[in-house]
C-alpha cells in the first residue's frame, strides 16, 4: 500500500519539485540572480536587402498587371459606350427621317389634287392665281424640309429606278424605252425615293 503511495507522489509531485530552486538565506542577491525571468528569445534577423528588393519587384509587377488591366477594362468600356452612343443617335435620326418621310407622303395626294386643279380651264383668273399660289407655297415648304421632285420630262429615257410604267404603248414615232407621258409626279425625300412617277413608256412593237 506504502509503495503504491509513493509510487504516485513521485508520479504527480516529481515535475513540481523539478522547477523549485534552491535558495540562500544568506545572499539574497544569488536568490534574485537565480530565480529571474527566463531569457527571451532572440529576434529573427531583418531581411536582407536583396530580399526586401525581391519583394517590392514583385509588388511592382502585381500593380503593373493590375493597372493594365484596368486600363483595358476602361478602354472597353469607353469603346462599348461610344458605339451605343452612335447606335442610339443614328436611330433616332432613322426615326425621325421614317416619321417625317410618312407624314410628306400624305401630303403628297393633296400635291396631286393641286396640280390637276391648275391643268383644269377656269374663266376665273384670280381664282386659278390663288390656287397657284397656295400651290407654289405649300411646295416650297416641302421642299425646305427634304422634299425633291423627280423630273420625268416627255421624251427622256425610263428609268426603272425612279419611274414605274404605268402604260406600255407600241410606236415607232418615238425611241423605244422613252416616256411618252407622266400621269403623276414622283418626289424624293433627303434622297430617298419616296414616290416613283407613273408613266407611259413607248415601245416599238416586235417584229
């Protein structure tokens, strides 16, 4: 029973009585000495220059990627933000050109009534002014705002492009494929066809 005691005091009290130190009643300095504070561990050694410039190279190098990068985004960007700017006013001119080409093109009946009026007789010459006038007034306006007719005078050549053949009458008195009579003007508008002439072509007749 004795030994197991022993057995485990020695086990439990061995390390506590390892870190006690032996001291003098009679030099209380060589107590102070020997029981001070254990000595601190010395400081790793500041880093070399040659280190410190392998560091900061490469620092240098991830803020030159990163400012590249940036730059290429910013220039993206700006490329992406210009072509949406050209892309939205080129619409809306595209827009405004479309609405101002259907609004001409309702008028242009009115146009057609005003001329047959002027080609009718009329006894009445003050009359027959007026609706000239109002003619010329509302074609000049029209005109200011991108409206061009298309000349189709009596004799000059057919063209598919601006003239659409309304009659096709067979003659050897004029040249084959030139127009004979314009039944109705045709308008452009800023530079786009906006309505052909109506004509009637001649053609020689087949052998």
């Amino acid at each position: 029973m004795w030994d197991k005691a022993r057995s485990l005091a020695a086990k439990h009290l061995k390390p506590a009585f390892d870190n006690l130190k032996i001291v003098s009643t009679d030099n209380p300095e060589t107590n102070a000495q020997e029981v001070s504070d254990p000595p601190i561990e010395e400081a790793a050694a500041p880093p070399s220059p040659v280190e410190e410039l392998a560091v900061i190279t490469v620092e240098r190098d991830q803020l030159r990627t990163e400012i590249a990068d940036l730059q290429d985004r910013l220039l993206r960007r700006q490329a992406e933000f210009e072509n949406y700017r050209r892309r939205v006013d080129r619409d809306r001119s595209d827009f405004l050109q479309y609405a101002g080409m259907e609004v001409v093109r309702e008028i242009l009946p009115v146009l057609d009534d005003f001329e047959r009026a002027l080609k009718a007789e009329s006894s009445d010459a003050d009359y027959r002014k007026g609706v000239e006038l109002i003619y010329q007034r509302l074609l000049e306006t029209l005109k200011k705002i991108g409206l061009a007719p298309v000349e189709s005078p009596v004799g000059s050549e057919f063209d598919p492009n601006v003239h659409q053949a309304v009659v096709r009458f067979e003659t050897e008195e004029a040249a084959d494929n030139t127009i004979l009579e314009e039944f109705s003007r045709g308008y452009n508008f800023k530079g786009k066809l906006l309505r052909p002439a109506m004509v009637r072509v001649a053609v020689h007749p087949s052998s």
